[in-house]
C-alpha cells in the first residue's frame, strides 16, 4: 500500500512509534518542526505492541515506568497494579498518542528500509516499504534496544508441523495451550513470564533451559486507591530522586527510599541478610541498588548471589530441580527476572524442566523436538529466545551517511557512539534508548534523549547552523569511557546481551553507559559547551567550531 505522507519534505523523521517515538513526536511539533514518524505496528506502544505473550508485564513500578513530562497526564492516569501487564501498558500508550493527538504524525504498518544522507542537500532521503520516499533534515531512530528478535533457527523446524510462536511476535488472537503439549525454548525474562502462563493451562509443558536466570518474586498487587493518591503528591520529589539515580527505579515496597549508602562487606552478616530480605519482600529490581558493590565487587556479589540461590531452592520440592535452576555466574550480569509463581511451575506433575546443557536440541522432527537422544512429541513450541539487542534494530535499516559509508559496517568493525545518541559520519542523525545509552529506566531515558536533541536542535537554530554531527575525537573519548566503566564493573563475568555474547560474531563490547544517570547527563551537558563534543556547519559549509 503507498502511503500519502503529510509531505515529502519534512524536518524530522522519528523511525518507531514506541514510547521514545511518541515523545519525539510531541518534542518535535512543541518546536515547531514538521515531523513524520513510521511505524511497522498497527498500533503506538513498540516493545509493549509487539510482546503481547501471556504473562508480559513490566517489572519497574508503573509509577516510575511511566512518562514524567505532563503533570497532568501523571495525575489523570490511575494503575490498576503495581507491575502493570502488557495491555494496561499499551493502552497507557494508545493514551498518551490520543491525549497529545500524536498520532496525526505516524504512518503505522510501514517498514522504514534505507535511510540515506545526501551530502549536497545535507537531508536525509528515508525509504519505506510502502513507498514513501521522503527528505528529512534529521532522522531519528527510535527503534527500540530490546526490539530486534533473534529468529528460531534449528534444524528440522521448518518440518514441524505443530503451532510455532515467538514472544515477541505474539499474535493478537490468543492462542489456547490447553491440554496441548507444549515446549518454551528460552528462560530469560520473556521466557519465565509465559512459561509461569502456560504452565496454568498445558496438558505438558516442557521447559527447555540452557542458562538458569536469578529470579524474585515481582511482588505484584493492585495498587490501593489510598496510595495512589499519596504517590501523586509525592510525583515530583519521585521524578527527581529517579532523575538523582544511577538506573531510574528507587522505590522500596513502593515508598520512597534513600539510595544505597555501604558495601555489602562493609555491614555484619545480619544486617546484609536483613537488607536482602527487604529487597525480597519489596519484590521486583530492589535488589540491584540494596549496596553499592552488587556489580562491582565479586565478593559482595556473591554474598547477594548465594542468598538469591538460597531463595530459589526453597521454593522447589526437588532438590535436584532446584539445582538446575540456580544459577553460578554473578548475579545482575545478566538480568534478574522478577516473576510470579515461576519457580512453583516446576513443582506442578505437568512441567518437566530439560537441561540443555545435559541433552542438547538435536533437531526438530515434523512431530516435535528430539533432545539428546530423545524425541518429545510436541504440539507448540514458543520461542523465548532473545533480541539482538541496542545494535540490531538499527543494523536491520541500509543507513547510510558520508561517502555512503553503511552504519552497520561501522559497527561491525567496532560500536562507536557519542553520547550513545549519534555517531561522526552520519549529520544530524540521533538514536534513542540506543547503544551506549545508559542503563537506565527506558521512558526517563527517552525523555532526557528527546529533549536534549530538541535542544541541539533548537541552538543549531539560533546559530545558524544546519548540520551537526559527533567530533570523532569527542566520540573516542567518550566510547573509551563507555568500555573502561564497562569493564570495571562485572558485567564481562559473565556471557550477558549487555557485552553483545548472545549474538554469534557479535564483537564483544559494553552494550550500555553503565556509569549512571547522572554522570551520564554530565556527559552530555559538557558536550554542548560551545559545540565542544560535535562538529557543526552551515550553509554548504562543513566547519569545524571545536576541536
Ligand atoms: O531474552 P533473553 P528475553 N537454544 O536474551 C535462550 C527485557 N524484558 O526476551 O542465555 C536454547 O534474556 C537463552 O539462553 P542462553 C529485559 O530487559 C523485560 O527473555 O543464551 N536456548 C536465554 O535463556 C530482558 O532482559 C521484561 O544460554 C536459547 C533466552 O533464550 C530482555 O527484555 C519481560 C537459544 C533468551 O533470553 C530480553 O529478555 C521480558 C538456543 N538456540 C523481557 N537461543 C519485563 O519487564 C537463545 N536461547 C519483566
């Protein structure tokens, strides 16, 4: 289908309708830009349109994980839960795209192919799948960092003629699974949410486990009316303490909390065991911020990963299950999975957990999966498989910048970033929630992203200037930082999406700014000291104002 887009010219292209696309939009049109956005869905909500799986919910509270730009849009909105599910969370979406009349701006259904930078009109040329040929001043990927699904590739699937499903691709009529034999492949967060689902319904579910994730109960509940009302006065005190904060979530059983103040060597046995059974009983990510040390200090790590073993085996009748599914590489290197009633599957007669690392996948067959040696008949399989994540949904658009150069050549030869936002080569093109972005609450970080490119935007303007791109020298410095915090940390202990490890070929590289928010924002405010962190030009011109 061709699309009549607004206009052919505009001045900004937003790719993705998710949360980051959407406040794009709104920041664009606030400064007076004409802004086209495309999205693949039919629907606003990117990560929260397409993982529709039973049991998908959010695990940073709804009051945190939600937008902190309109004071009013905070007091309209009540949750209905403290961890809001997949559909309460699009319709947030489809809220926000009505409220601020966003969607006026977005061609859905559309695939963004190539973008491509012409050097002599200095625009972007943005190419879609249902012919929309249209030239941009800037182009802003919104894309998503957890967007990019990884297909199921093994052998003999293409044989199997049972029911097939990918988390992320969930389809919107709800498949039944009831008294159907059933295998997950895949248990990091996507696959424990649906493996906790199905379980409730399968006739036999067959849980296939390669790398055991840590896990805490989430700790839903629906959120009292008396408390709603009490965080609404408390929204702005709130906003600042996540904007103060390393990663944007800081509530403690949904009260505010101070941060974390000590090592976890530094307190007595006690009252390191206290604090963690705080964390616990607050449920969802507190435990990442309980110490200071949790992800820099191994000895500190392991005294939460012991205990977090500890919690897992007391919840299995079977010793020998319970095994299996504690982990042994160092806690929060690879993402704690908060999550309800996942580990009581495995106590159920109609889940079986498979070992794949005691028989690993063969091959599929036309009636199922053959493990090891052995065949099991299978009337679905659902694919929990993972992401290309930060790289990957970027690398899957032909972008191009100078002299043609491809930015997924770029990368392949090595990320590079400034500011985890943009890259030298490639003018007036921006990503959001992208690599080299912190690790940080994704919506606040989308926020912070869109308001300081409608800032650069805005000064470009008052300068008369027309392109802006990274200083290369700038750039260096800031992904030699990204790799040094990167590597101070734990994160390369263990095989981790964070370092690229789950993508084989993937260079292995820090993923995400984890040197906090507000050294982050630092970062990013040296940067627009008199253009020192980007090279800008304009007219025709390409001239160098920094060094
Ligand atoms: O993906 P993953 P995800 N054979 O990469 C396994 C966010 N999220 O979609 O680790 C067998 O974590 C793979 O095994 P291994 C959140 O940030 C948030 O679950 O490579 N297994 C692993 O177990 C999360 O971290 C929420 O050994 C194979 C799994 O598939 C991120 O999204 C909910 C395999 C992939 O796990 C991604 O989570 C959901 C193979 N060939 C997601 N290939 C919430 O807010 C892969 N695996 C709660």
């Amino acid at each position: 289908m061709r699309h009549d887009t607004e206009t052919s010219e505009v001045d900004m292209v937003v790719v993705g309708a998710g949360f980051a696309g959407l406040y794009m939009i709104h920041r664009a049109r606030q400064s007076g830009l004409t802004v086209q956005c495309f999205e693949v869905g039919e629907q606003v909500g990117g990560t929260w349109y397409w993982n529709r799986y039973p049991g998908a919910r959010v695990d940073i509270e709804c009051v945190e994980y939600s937008y902190s730009f309109s004071k009013e849009l905070e007091q309209e909105w009540d949750w209905s839960e403290r961890y809001a599910g997949q559909p309460e969370i699009e319709r947030y979406a489809n809220h926000v795209a009505d409220r601020f009349d966003l969607r006026r701006n977005i061609a859905f259904n559309t695939r963004v192919n190539a973008a491509h930078y012409d050097q002599s009109s200095q625009r972007w040329r943005v190419t879609t799948d249902s012919g929309d040929n249209i030239s941009s001043r800037f182009c802003i990927m919104a894309t998503g960092l957890i967007s990019a699904p990884i297909e199921p590739r093994f052998k003999g699937l293409d044989t199997f003629q049972g029911e097939q499903y990918l988390t992320s691709r969930w389809p919107s009529d709800e498949p039944s699974f009831e008294h159907k034999r059933v295998a997950v492949i895949g248990t990091g967060s996507s696959g424990i949410q649906v493996i906790s689902e199905v379980a409730k319904k399968a006739g036999e579910l067959f849980v296939l486990q390669r790398t055991p994730a840590y896990t805490i109960p989430l700790q839903n509940r629906p959120v009292e009316s008396g408390h709603a009302s009490k965080m609404k006065r408390q929204y702005e005190e709130l906003r600042q303490r996540q904007f103060n904060s390393f990663s944007g979530f800081t509530l403690v059983h949904s009260d505010l909390a101070p941060p974390p103040s000590k090592s976890a060597l530094e307190v007595s046995d006690a009252e390191r065991r206290a604090e963690y059974e705080n964390r616990w009983a607050s449920g969802g990510l507190s435990p990442y911020y309980a110490f200071t040390d949790s992800l820099l200090n191994i000895e500190s790590n392991r005294t939460l990963a012991d205990f977090a073993r500890e919690k897992i085996r007391e919840r299995l009748d079977d010793p020998a299950i319970a095994e299996k599914l504690c982990p042994n590489y160092p806690i929060l290197t690879r993402r704690l999975s908060p999550e309800t009633n996942y580990l009581e599957a495995f106590n159920q007669p109609n889940v079986e957990l498979i070992d794949l690392h005691e028989q690993p996948i063969s091959h599929f067959t036309t009636n199922g999966i053959v493990v090891g040696d052995t065949e099991i008949e299978l009337d679905a399989v659902i694919f929990a498989t993972g992401f290309d994540v930060m790289t990957g949904a970027m690398d899957r658009i032909d972008i191009r910048g100078l002299e043609g150069e491809a930015l997924k050549t770029r990368w392949a030869e090595g990320l590079s970033s400034h500011l985890g936002m943009m890259t030298h080569g490639f003018p007036n093109l921006f990503w959001i929630n992208g690599p080299h972005s912190p690790f940080y609450n994704p919506i606040l970080l989308a926020e912070f992203q869109c308001d300081y490119i409608t800032d650069l935007i805005t000064d470009m303007s008052d300068d008369g200037l027309d392109v802006l791109e990274a200083n290369p020298t700038a750039e260096r410095e800031y992904v030699q930082l990204t790799n040094d915090i990167g590597n101070s940390t734990l994160y390369p202990e263990s095989d981790n999406y964070y370092m690229g490890d789950n993508i084989p070929g993937k260079a292995r590289a820090t993923l995400f700014w984890f040197g906090g928010f507000p050294f982050y924002r630092k970062q990013c405010r040296l940067a627009r000291e008199e253009w020192s962190g980007f090279q800008v030009a304009s007219g025709s011109r390409r001239t160098e104002l920094a060094s």
